[in-house]
C-alpha cells in the first residue's frame, strides 16, 4: 500500500508469554465472521492429529461462542488473553480456524518455533488466498 517496502510478515504483540510444560499439540476452533462444516472440520482436525503423532489438547476460552469441539480431546480453559497466549506459545504444533486466534498464533511465531495450521472454508480459500489478507508466511493453509 502506498508504494512502501513492506517491513512485517507477521502482526506483532508486546506481552511475553510464558512457557507451559505440559502442551504439545493444541487445537483451538472457534470463528466468529466465517462458517465452516462442522463434520468436515472435525474429520480433518481428527487426521491431522493422528498424523502428528503427538498428544493434543483442545484450547477454548472463556468467552468464545459455539465453539467446535473434538471430542475425547482434552480441554484447557483460557480465561484471559494472557493464558491463551500462553498455550499458543507453550506448543510444538498449533490448528486453528482463520479467526483471531489463527492471527496471534502468527504473532507468537515470532517469539517461539511452532508449526502453525490454518483450517479455511472450502467455498472461500481461493479467494482468501488470493487477497493475502490475514495469510501468513510459514503456515500450512488446508481448505475444509
């Protein structure tokens, strides 16, 4: 925009999070502006996980809505931004929707080593591709 060099790939937070033994792969599925197939969600979420072939946990905030959830998965209560971003930065692999937490994922990588998955709507990733808005180097973009 305005025809100036782009400095920053990624958002960027101020807080220092603090690291968390006990995580290693952590799913987080809520979205408030996109929709997605529950089903198809879940079977792709349940395949990754048996792919990586390390244990998971679901992470879901105090203050989200209608979350997806994997069953047998589990749960760890955020009850602020502060302990989400804990988990985030405490894992080795991190499989969200594209909602916030997908974009301070992105903002975490900058302070921690982790693979970082993005789930997008079958219907809107090409499109959401293509714009390049909320789309972050180094994450692994799946359409469901």
């Amino acid at each position: 925009a305005h025809y100036l060099p782009m400095e920053n790939s990624l958002p960027k937070i101020y807080y220092e999070p603090n690291k968390l033994l006990s995580i290693k792969g952590l799913v987080e599925l809520s979205s408030i502006s996109l929709s997605y197939d529950r089903d198809e969600v879940i079977r792709k979420v349940q395949a990754v996980i048996k792919e990586s072939g390390i244990p998971f946990k679901q992470l879901i905030s105090s203050n989200q809505s209608n979350p997806i959830v994997i069953q047998g998965l589990p749960v760890i209560q955020a009850n602020n931004l502060y302990e989400f971003s804990d988990c985030i930065f405490s894992c080795s692999q991190f499989l969200s929707l594209s909602s916030g937490a997908h974009s301070l994922a992105a903002a975490i990588r900058r302070k921690a080593d982790f693979k970082q998955i993005c789930l997008l709507p079958k219907e809107k990733a090409g499109a959401f591709l293509a714009s390049k808005l909320f789309i972050y180097p180094d994450v692994e973009y799946i359409a469901v």
